[in-house]
C-alpha cells in the first residue's frame, strides 16, 4: 500500500503514523517526492482498507498494490477451478447451458419446457420459486411449491436445478437444489454470503447491477472464505445511462474475470438486454469471449408468463440458438450435448 | 397503462390481448395512429409490471400512467408525514441532525462524542453495531457489545439512537433501537422490508447506490404495505463516472420526493462525498433544497477510526458546522436545539 | 406521439393545446383514462422534439411512436448499406479489419507497422495525425506532417488510410484520406455533421462515450441529412462506474443497431478496454454478435509509443488474434484476407 | 508520478524504463515492497500522460502525484479569479443571476423578457442564437438575427449578454458578445478551446455531460494556457442511470472546485434538471454549497417555447425564486441585485 500524504502533515503527524502503521505488524518505508511525503507499506497490508487509511487530516491517496482478494485470485490458484453439478461441470471443457423460464408457474409450463430444454442441449434448469419483485403488488412466485415442481422436473428429465435464494429464511428447503443462486441485489448482503460459506452446494454468485468487478469478486471471496470453494460468476448487466437496453452487457468482465480469477464466469444475456432478439448474438459473444456457458430465460409462452416474459424466447429460438453456437463454442474449446433426435 | 403494439402484430394476436386483459378485470381501449396499435388500458393495472406487458412477440413500447406507488404517494396522502422518534420528530418544523461514529468502537469512544453532539444540536445518535464490509478481512463490527453501548450513550445523553440492521436474525436484539436503518445495500432485500412492515420501530431506509427515486419509493411502499407507516428517507449518493467524490451526492432527489411523496428526506453527506471538507457545504445545500435533516459521521479522532475515518468530521468541525447552518434551516422554516452553554 | 397530460390541465388549456397541434398540420385525438387525459399526435410529428411538448404546466409525459430517425432506419431501407473504401468495402461478406496506432510518429514506425499488418490481413491502416488530448501539455500529434506520412505508407501498401478530422479548419487536407473518422469528443458536434453531409469521402462515426444508441443514430441522420449516405458507425466503449477498464464495450450495440439500421457497425475494443489482454476476446466477441469488423491498435512497440501505448498490442499479438478470429468470422458470413505467406 | 511495475518486468526491462525516463530530464528512483518493483518519478512529469505510462508489458499501475492543472489549480493561485462581464462581476461578492430564454425566437420574446428580468434581478441575459440540436428535423436557432436581437435587448436593458458558440465559423459574429458559452457537448472540442484562449472575452465553460472535475479542469486549462485567464466553470448536471431527472446535478462539484480552483463557478439547474418546479431548491442549494451564481431558463411562454420550453420557468416565478433566495445568499456572502420597484 502507498500513502500519499497531504502537504499539510506535520512531522509530529507522520512520526505518529508510522508508529500506528508499526503497530499493526507492518513495514513503512517513508520517502519524498515532488515535495510530497510518500509512505510505502507493506506485510500483511490486506486488513487495512484503503478508506481507513484515508484519514480526514494527514493522507490525500492510497494506492493498493497488494491484491484485496486472494482464495479466487488467480496468482495464487493458477488452474481453472471446475465445479460439478448434477452429472455436469462448469468451468471445463463442457459448455455451460442453463436455461427454463423466469418463474416456476405450474407443473404443465415446467415439465414441457425442461423436456425440450434437456432434448436440444441444456445442461441445467433454472425457474424462480421466490422472486424478489420491484412491486409488491405484482406475483411474488410459488415458493415452496415451486421448489417442489422445479425438483419434479429434475426427476423427469435429469437435469440439474438452480434456483434463487432470496433470504436465509429459506435456506432450510434449498437442500435438493443443485446450484444455489444468489441474485443481484442480495450480491452484498455478506450475512447471506457468510452463511453460505458454510454450505456445501454450489453457488451461482450475480453480478449485483452496479458494482465493480472487484467489489464481485470480494463476494466470492467472502463465501470462499467460509469454506466453500464452489463459486460460478454470472455476469447479467449492469446498469449504465443506456435504455435502449434493459442493462449493459460488460462483456469485458468474462475475459477480465478469467484473467485475474480461477473461477468459472457465465453470462445472462437474458437480464443484460431485456429483448428476446439480442439473447442468440449476446450468447455468441459471450462463448467467442471465453465464457464457460450462459444462462437464458425460455418460456413455452411468453406472453403469459407471469414475470419477464418480454425477456424470454421460445423453445424453437432455444434449438436455433443452440445450433448457432455449437460450432463458435467448439473453436473456442467448449462441447455441447445435444441428444441424438435434435 | 399505453401499450404500443409491434406492426408485426396479427389481428387474432391482438384480440387474444384484449381477452387476456379483460380477464384481469381491465378495460382496454383499442385505436391506431401512424399505423401503430395502441392500447389504452385502465383498472387496477398496478398489479400488472410493465416488464410482463412487454412479452416478445406483441407490444413495442409501455408507457405507465398510473401511479406504481400508492401509500407512499402525496396524491393520496398530501400531507407530510411526521415520524416521532424519541422526544423529537422528523419531517416536521424542527431540523433532524443525526451524527455519531461510522462504526461505535469502545465505551469511552462513543460517550465522548455523544455528549458533544448532544451539546452542539444533534438530535439524534448514530453507529454502526453490524457492518457490511466489502472485505471479509477487515473490521466487521462490534455487533451486540455495540449495540449495548449505543443504549449506554443513550442513557447517558438522552439521545434517540440510530443503527443498522443487516440481517433480520439479528432483529430481536433491535428492540431498544429508536430508528431501524436499512442500509443502501439491503434497500431491494424484498424480505428484510416485508419483515420490517410489522415493526412498530421506524425505519430509516437509505437509497441503494444504483437505485432510481422510483424504485426507492417502491421499497417504501414494500414496507408500509405491511403495516408500519413511518418510513424515513435517506439519500446518500449514488454511483456515477466521478471518481473525485466517493458517490454523487443527487440533491434533486430532496425536492423531487418532497414534490412526490410525503414522507420525510434527509440527506447523507458523509457516505456521498467521502470528503470532509464537502460536508457542511453539501449539509447546507440540503437543508437549502427542502430537506428535512442530515446524517453525518462525526469521530473524535478520525485517525483512528476503524471504519470510514477518512469521511468523518471532528467534533468541533461539527460545531462551526451547526453554526453556518442554524440560520439557513430557519430561513427555510426549520428550527435547530442547541443547548444554551453551545 | 402520444401526451399524457397533467391533471391540473384545464379545458381551456387543453382546447388550445389541439388548436396548436392541428396548425402544424397534425391530427390530434384526445381520449380519457385512469382520469388521465391522453393525447394521440398523429402526422408529421419529427418536427416536434418531445421536450418542446413537454411544456411546463400541461404534459406530464410524451411517447413517441414515431421514429426519430429515418435515413438510417432499417425499416425504412430493409438492405445492408455496403461503403466502398478503396478496394475494400465495409458492410459485405468481408471482414473489415483496420489497424495501426494510435499516433503516426514518424517515417520508419509507421512503414514498419503498415506492411505488417497487410501481410497479416488489415484491410485499413490507422493512425492519428491531429490527436484530441485531454491535457494541453502533452503530445497533440504530427498534424499535417502526419497525414502526409500516412499517404506514404498507403502509396508503399495499397492499404486505405483511415485517420481522424478533429476541426472543420483542416478538412481541407483530407481530399485524400479514405475514410474521415469523427471521434467521440465530436459525435455531437453538429457543426462538423452537417459538413461532412456535404462530403463524398465516407465517415467513421465514433460512438460517444456517454451518448445513447439513439442519440448516435441521430448524429448519423445529421451526416446522411447531408447528403452523404456512406456512414460506418464505431462502438468504443461507453463511460459506466467500472473502472477496472477504460470503457465499457457495449456490446449489445452491434446487434441493436444491425436491427435497427442498414449502416454498418465495428469495435474498437482497444479503446473500450484500455488493456492488450483484452483486446482479442473482444475482437472475437465483437465478430461473433455481427460487428461487420473491428478496429484496433497496433504498434511496434508499445513502451515507446507518444499516446496509447499502455493499450496497443504487437504485431506478433495482432498475428495470433487474426488466426484466432478467422474461423470464426468464417461461421458469421465474413471472410477475412490473409495474404499468402502469411 | 508513481509506477507500479507488472511482475513480469525484467531488470533489462527496467534498466531501459529508467534510462528513458531519464531522457525526459526525470528523476526516478526504484524502490521494492511486497515483491513490487515501484518507481517514484519526480520532475517535469506533467508532460507524461498515465495512459503513456501505462505501457504494454512492464507497468501496471500508476499513481500521479504532481497537480495535472496549473494555471487552474488554487494551489498555485490561492485568490479567487473575478471575471468582470459588462459591469457586473463573477467570483465576487455579487451573485451572478444569467436568466432567459433557451433560444431568442423574435424581437417580442427577447425585449419582454429582458426587461422583467433586469427588474427582478437577473445580471446577464442568455439566449441561444445557434443550437445544437440532436435531431437535423427541428429548429436550429435563428443564428446571426438571434445575435442581433440579443444586442438590441443589451441596448435596451444594459444587460450582458450570454449565447452560445457551436463552431468557431462564427466566432467573427461574437465580438460584441459579452461571455461566450462554450455548450457541454463543445467541453473537449480542443481546438474551440485553443482558439477561445487567444480571445480576451470571457468564457462560460459548460461541464461536458459525462465527463469528470478534472477533465474539465483541463479544459479550462486548455483556454488559459492560450492567454484567456476568464473562465467561469458551469456545473449543468450530469448523465447518470436515473431518468427521473433530465440529467442528476452533481451539486458536490461546487465545493470541490471552489476548494480546488480559483475560478468561479455557476450551477444551471434548468439543464441539471429538466423540471420548472425543481429551479428553485436548486439554485438555492448552489447558493447554499457555495457558487458564484446560477444560470436559469426563464420564457414568457413556455407552451410556446421552439426548445426546452418544457424545463423554464415563468417570469412570475423567476421573481418568487429571487425573493427565496436572497436572503439565503446574503447568509453565503453574496449580494443580489434587485431595481427599487420589485
């Protein structure tokens, strides 16, 4: 860490700083230039944050050069993390397909789409039992009961089941799920993300809509450090002054996040534009830029669904889709399963 | 609601639409212009989101007419709503000027400079118990032990006290908390605001960092939907391309909610800026633009903070503070207590 | 257009708000909802802007159905635009690939880079001759001496030259650069739109970094308005909160507009990123969601370039990126051209 | 300056690094820590870019510490700038009142205006005479006949006046402007800037929509470096994610540029806002957060306005927000203007 300080520090100031720096274990190296007092820091530097140290009266910068994140960090864990799922992986040579509709419903609209999802090369089932909505006049999603139709639809079909946890309340009935979701706006609620440490199912981590890609990974680091190394990032959006779109793709964060982390990172193209035409060229994008799957919305009827159907295509878009991408995903490392009578 | 439609839109899918919405006991109203499509729908549309209209094949555009918020709303309820805390009120003719610590450390810490504050004309206490850290490496709070000695401070000064909950296991110890926060992060933690909605406690809500004036509202009205009518607004800048301040403190944001909601609005300038040379300068804006108070950290010796120090002010700052802004609070109808020896 | 007016709107107000409409030679049909008054504009309604109808004390809100722009609408001229440049084109089954630095600055390094990004496929050279830069204290370019170097590199390569016009003063020198690039800075300047209309040459449209798709189509309406129908808009990454890159690459532009409009799209994912790693999971990401091409920065050697070094890539990397993209841009229907010895 | 090196860095590497640096007639000095490689540059660094440092393969980091403005910066100037326009003053202990129209329309709408405004207060008259628009198919501004009725409302009032220059192609008709606006979309026009320096006129320089304190610090920095010390800095708003305001007023760039520099600085809270009934609190709140003043659409009739009606107020109120907040600025140290008969 580099202190910068302001010119108005006096020597008595600096002199007590360095003490306090001392203090915690640290190393400082005090030098000047440009007239400007300079304090390099170094040793165990992480539990110091960089507003701490921007104290009101003595330092105008900080420059940290330790790296705040370490358990997904790929300097220290050079191999790609995997993760299983159900009979899956992600983060391997096997390209990562999630996909089923917004909200569980009823056992009609889950069972058919999950049938046609697993024939035309999904790999997971996702539908929303508990739904954090907006409004709270508008459908708040099935709950237990979807839970119950969602883990049917894994029985008929074999596929693995991801789904949102909206509150640790229900952590309780979440122990069939096989991928646990934590969405966006619960990306720092660090209770929910410390308790989850403790499990040991996988965790879909979303990118809240605006926050850094560092403050992302610090949310993984956060359930990595409660003991439980199975994180998959899921970038779905962040919100910019565009609304052409719903949200802004930053299709940057997938090669980014696989540069500075092992863990495997997904894209939801489905939230990131709101509009059923843009999902195929996203998820295109998405696997040329090196992601390890996508995660769509498909909704055997769309105008009916009961939360973002604007935003879901039609399982015959899903087959297009999938036919579209197999090819791209093979030159970039990736296999798709796609049963014999698609 | 105004639902434009696409021109690919078939007749039969058009009446199936008008079918659809006449089934939910809404009135639709089918005319054309420019060779477009438009519905007029009108009823209780609130219970239908924009997002679901929007379904892939049929609608273009969605253009809300009715009001998404109601019991937050001053069409419905066009005077300001006054919330007692303590001995004091919010949103009436009297200034709320909570300050404190970002974090409360130690017995002596916090006593010091609740009793300054209380001389100076702080009207209520503020301190973090449990934090929300970005790290988990670094200081996470005192948690019970500091809401103990918020209760102590309280004894001692008279002052109501202000804290956050971060978790809603934690809520049973909030019992002698005066007003609850709800932090930025948790402003969209759909369960933690149902929950709140049965407290009789007050909650002081706080925008989220990315979060529009509407959607803030919304959570608001999640809470006093439930049942518990006093709600405090918090704005407490938001996250732009501006690096120079830690958030963009949105002061339109006072007016516009004042215009469009009655309950009370104050103002975060600490967290918004980040800088404690902006604090009074940004205090005295607020209170200029309609505000009815302000939050600030105030620390007895920023240096040593263990969390946010770098935004806090020193207790005599805090004074000049109140001094500067006394006058201005009264040219726009709002009184201010200082305590005669002040 | 639609206008949802006030409800303090009174009858009197409204009868002349029609009598308004109507002497613009526009139907107006006023209905009633929810309470609401709406108004349907219908006729030539692009000469009103909605925010002259958004007149202080009678609307409250205005939809447009219209749309803003027309030229440059697909709806409007369904088939791809196709722009010659050279012996190369933009638009058709051809990659359009063009390369070079940032800053032409001398003889040597711009001959050096040209002939190597020939053999290796570029079907343009870039290169920066009068340069927009933040600080007046740095280089701003080699101006007419550069342009002068970039003819060269063309006479001795048949590459066309690509390079940026950042004044009307210096249009003069630009009879013999192939393709005019408008930069970012200037995507607004109206000014130089409406004389570049008047141009033969064609025009690279830089997206600015914090205009919206439609404000960019507008810009391209200003130039074909004109009379210059050989636009090629330039996505560069917009300016969000991440700062962990440069820009932010919007990815979901390149299909939106290839739907929306006939005029062909590329990347710059070297300005939109800011960092050479990134540079060909961009590209690639680019190409896979439609991008007609992209353009890059090249240079021999990063380290002593005079602007930009920090997110040039080598030759060597420029290479190795060609031979990644190609079978890809192959699956998209665009064909790359890589000479022999190659 | 401060590099951090990139791991990777070779000592030959940062032999040549350092010889380089020396070149520019720097000082650099190698220090080590946590396994880093760090040089502190120091001397003439103003003329390296970061973005130059930040070359490919050897820095990963950089941290300036030397002051990127100078002319601009108040450590180098610590007395306020007071720019004298006509007999008035900004910067002084006058608040600076600039009121009118958006655009002049006819001789009626400028004179009628003109007249209350000089009444009630207002210090200059604005109006625009040439507009950038962002559609080709709406009015343009009446150009040389608006300057004209412009002069004719100075002559009749003694008013100041205030318009807009969108290309330095009419920079010939603006010899008897009084303060030249350089509009938002112009901030970075580089070279209006460099040309604008050589002027003696002062000039308005509007903050660039989304672009930083800084940048635009640097843009001032670019006029007076040409020889034009009279810059006054206009704070207009800034385009963030939330649409329930024209544009969110970053009111914290008050303070931070009056503690920051010694120009004077305005607030537009038409253009911030885009909402007659938000004028008011905000140009209270900029007088309160310290600016020299506020500039403010006011038209005779808004509903009749050829642009921007929807976001002016009436003269009627004009004359309520002048009697709000002169009181307040007299508390703020400034002194309001208002003829014996108001």
């Amino acid at each position: 860490m580099i202190l910068i300080l302001k010119e108005t520090a006096t020597s008595k100031q600096i002199e007590e700083l360095l003490r306090k720096l001392k203090k915690h274990q640290l190393s400082a190296n005090l030098i000047t230039a440009d007239n400007k007092n300079i304090i390099v820091v170094t040793g165990e530097t992480m539990s110091l944050s960089s507003e701490e140290m921007l104290s009101s009266d003595l330092i105008e910068q900080v420059q940290n050069i330790a790296e705040p994140y370490q358990l997904a960090n790929r300097k220290f864990q050079p191999k790609d993390t995997v993760v299983s799922v159900g009979e899956h992986t992600i983060g391997s040579n096997e390209l990562c397909v999630i996909a089923g509709p917004c909200s569980v419903e009823d056992e009609r609209q889950i069972l058919t789409v999950a049938k046609k999802l697993k024939k035309s090369g999904a790999t997971m089932l996702r539908g929303g039992a508990y739904k954090p909505r907006t409004s709270p006049y508008v459908f708040q999603g099935l709950e237990e009961e979807g839970l119950r139709l969602l883990k049917l639809a894994k029985k008929e079909t074999g596929l693995p089941i991801v789904t949102e946890l909206t509150s640790l309340r229900y952590l309780e009935h979440f122990c069939d799920v096989d991928l646990i979701q934590v969405g966006a706006r619960n990306m720092q609620n660090f209770e929910m993300l410390k308790e989850l440490g403790h499990c040991k199912t996988p965790i879909l981590l979303k990118r809240g809509f605006s926050n850094t890609l560092e403050e992302w990974l610090m949310s993984a680091e956060h359930i990595m450090a409660g003991g439980n190394p199975n994180v998959i990032l899921c970038e779905r959006g962040i919100r910019t002054y565009e609304t052409a779109t719903r949200n802004t793709l930053d299709i940057s964060a997938v090669p980014f996040i696989k540069q500075h982390s092992h863990l495997p990172v997904i894209v939801d193209p489905s939230h990131a534009s709101g509009i059923p035409s843009l999902v195929e060229p996203l998820s295109s994008a998405a696997v040329a830029a090196g992601a390890d799957g996508f995660m769509i919305e498909v909704h055997p009827c769309p105008e009916q669904a009961r939360s973002d159907g604007g935003q879901s295509i039609l399982p015959a878009d899903f087959v297009a889709l999938m036919k579209k991408i197999s090819p791209i995903a093979s030159l970039c490392g990736k296999s798709v399963h796609i049963s014999e009578d698609f």
